[in-house]
C-alpha cells in the first residue's frame, strides 16, 4: 500500500466532473522455464473460473436429494442465444430494457418482462466482452481488441482499437468508457468518440487465472484488481494512480503455488472498498486513501457483494460465507448446496442472494443464516457469471446460450 493520496477527496473521490489444464501441464511449463506466461500459449490464460488447484470432490447422493426438496422458483421466460465456447456474457438491465450478447456477435434488446425481442444487431465481430451500459449506450468488446458502441436503438456509434481481447463488458460513467484488455491494461475512452484518453498497465506476475473481471467505476474513481493480490484506485478523468493497496501476498515456491489473482469485481459501499483473491484473501479498505480495515483468510475466483451489514463471499468448493463488513469477522458459512463450483452472487430482494452454478441450477439463499430457499434448473450448463436484476426477479445466462428469467415473488 502506498499510504494516503491527496488525490481523493472527502465528497468526490476524484476530479468532479480452466479446470486448470491439468497441474501436470502447469508443472511442466514451470520445469522448462518457469517464468513463461500461460497468455503466450493459445493466445490466454489456462485457469477457467471454475478451476480448483485440489481434486474435486463430488456432491453426495443425500446432499442432492435435499435440495430436491426446496420450493422451486417461478420461471418467468426464457430466450436462446448462441452457446459460448470461452467468453463470459452478462446480460444487463438498464433504462427498462435488457440487454444480452453472445460469441457469435449478435446483441440483443428484450422486453424484461416477457422475453420479447425488441432489435437484434448481428455485429459481424466475435464477441469476447458483454454487455456494457451507461449514459444511452450499449458497450461491447471483441477479440481483436474492438470496443463497439451503439445507441439504445441499436445503431452504431462508434468502434475503437485497443491492444487486445476484450473480456469484460466495458463500463462508462462521466463520459469515460473504461475497458480491460486480458493483458491486464486499462484504456479511458471518450465516451462521445471512441477516441483514447489515457491507459494504464500494471506489472502481472509470470502465471495468471485468465479472468473475465472488469472495473468498478464510482464517484469519479475506477477500482480494479489484478494479478498478484493488488487493488488499485484510478482517477477516472486522467488515469493516474491514487492508491494502491495488496489484497493478498502471494506464497510459495513455484509460480504456480504463488497464484493469488483478483479475479473478481471490487465492491464499493459509501466508505470502503472490498475484494477477494483467488487462493488468498478478502480485504476491505478505505475509500479515500487504501488504508486497510480487516483482511481475513478466503479464497474466491466469483467474487463477492455487500449489502448494509455484511460481505458475502462466493468461496472456492462451493461455500458461501457471510462476514460483517466493519471487522470481517465470520457471520455464517454455508456449502453443500449442489455443486463444488458457484457464480458470483447477487443480491435479492426479500432478504436473499441468487446464486448459479456450474449445473445449470440456479438457487435462492438467505442473508441471514445462508440456508437455501429455493432452486431451479436452466439447460444443464454453467452459470458463470452473477444474476442480473429484474424488475420482477432476475435472469441469468448459461454458457450454452441460454437466458432464464425467474420470478423472486
């Protein structure tokens, strides 16, 4: 941590305005060099997020036949896109609509309450990054480094260039579009044009989990986690650096053992900001100048939200865990819900968390004590990236294509 910045100030933080591929593969890599980054091979990294570094373990007969029993949740509809081969889609709610993409280059507008399809535009481009929204307009990313732009109407407002693949939806505020590249760089781009204001690039250690993670941008500030157990706080008018603190240190002999990547999205409340390691540790810091609060022993690669109490942890093995957000001390801790592999979680009305997993289920659990409540299936495959929100509930996306809308009534 660099301690405090003068940067940020007290009302506004800045300017106004896979599996792994086998550890046998990973163990050669690191004999025959040791310091090759697993981006040269393949074109990207080899953790997916639903990798473990252990043996799995697989979910008990009885562990099943108990979630057989919870309420189901009341589907709402479901559309189909086409099924993803490697990239993470998010569908977003914005302004009344919803929007969702896919590999194949088509974005999608629907009506949230029915499903109904409002345009389609085929971008002629291979998705890797979606779906970014803010300001009227809807954001895209490629894997030849294209950001594409469009209005709420689906006509195109610009395309720019960036240094490579796109795996995060681009996020716009203040009219900045930020964009991460796999690379771990940061582009600022005017949002009106396309043209580039400023980037940034952090050292990233030799192995890394080929992440899908974008940025958090609030109150003039871009937060970001990277390789190697650091967060960073950048102005997001210039780019400069206001903070950076460590989240996890990495430990270990082999490259491999000091894996410790923030993989997931920091989160923001009105004073502090979180994050969770990959094998490392949750922390969360003030705001303004990075000074840790509480840092606690966890291990996420999906991620964690935060609500007025407490921070809720998407663990590695399929825990999910509940930590007050003042000292981080433990709340409750909750695994044997149907699979070893969660998503990111989302925070639900009704005092609840929407959470998916690598089954296709998606399930309903309590804020309070972390018990399920309710569970539905989708089309078989993964759920990989969190819930989005509904007006009357929420959808999710599969890795097959799927979009599965649920009722939370």
């Amino acid at each position: 941590m660099t301690g405090n910045i003068a940067l940020l100030t007290s009302d506004l933080i800045f300017h106004p305005c896979y599996r792994i591929l086998r550890v046998c593969v990973l163990s050669l890599l690191i004999f025959l060099g040791g310091c090759a980054n697993l981006s040269e091979l393949g074109g990207g990294h080899f953790t997916d997020l639903f990798s473990s570094d252990e043996e799995e373990v697989e979910v008990d007969e009885a562990e099943l036949a108990e979630l057989q029993t919870l309420a189901p949740i009341r589907p709402l509809w479901q559309a189909k896109l086409s099924a993803s081969k490697t990239a993470v889609f998010l569908p977003v709610y914005d302004n009344g609509a919803l929007y969702a993409a896919d590999e194949d280059g088509r974005l999608v507008k629907l009506d949230p309450a029915t499903g109904r399809e409002i345009w389609r535009v085929e971008t002629q481009s291979r998705l890797s990054g979606g779906v970014g929204t803010g300001g009227g307009m809807v954001l895209l990313g490629t894997y030849e480094g294209e950001v594409l732009a469009f209005d709420e109407a689906g006509h195109s407002l610009w395309q720019s260039q960036v240094s490579g693949e796109i795996l995060s939806p681009p996020q716009t505020d203040n009219g900045i579009v930020v964009v991460r590249t796999g690379d771990s760089r940061l582009y600022g781009l005017n949002a009106a044009d396309g043209k580039q204001v400023w980037s940034y690039q952090n050292v990233t250690p030799p192995l890394t989990v080929r992440s899908f993670v974008g940025v958090t941008i609030t109150r003039g500030a871009v937060f970001a986690g990277f390789p190697g157990g650091k967060l960073i706080a950048l102005d997001l008018f210039t780019g400069n650096t206001g903070w950076e603190a460590t989240v996890s240190q990495p430990h270990g002999v082999t490259e491999l053992e000091r894996m410790t990547d923030i993989s997931s999205l920091p989160i923001v409340d009105e004073n502090q900001v979180c994050a969770v390691a990959y094998r490392g540790r949750a922390a969360c810091f003030e705001i303004s100048s990075g000074n840790q609060i509480w840092a606690r022993d966890a291990s996420s690669s999906a991620g964690m939200v935060i609500d007025g109490s407490h921070v809720y942890i998407s663990e590695d093995h399929g825990t999910v865990a509940a930590y007050d957000k003042s000292s981080g001390a433990a709340v409750w801790k909750r695994g044997k819900l149907g699979s070893r592999k969660l998503s990111a979680l989302m925070i639900a009305r009704g005092a609840r968390l929407v959470v998916g997993d690598d089954q296709g289920y998606v399930m309903l659990i309590s804020r309070q004590d972390g018990f399920p409540a309710g569970r539905a299936p989708t089309d078989g495959s993964a759920i990989v990236s969190r819930a989005e929100y509904l007006p009357d509930g929420f959808v999710v996306q599969t890795q097959k294509g799927g979009l599965f809308a649920f009722s939370l009534q």
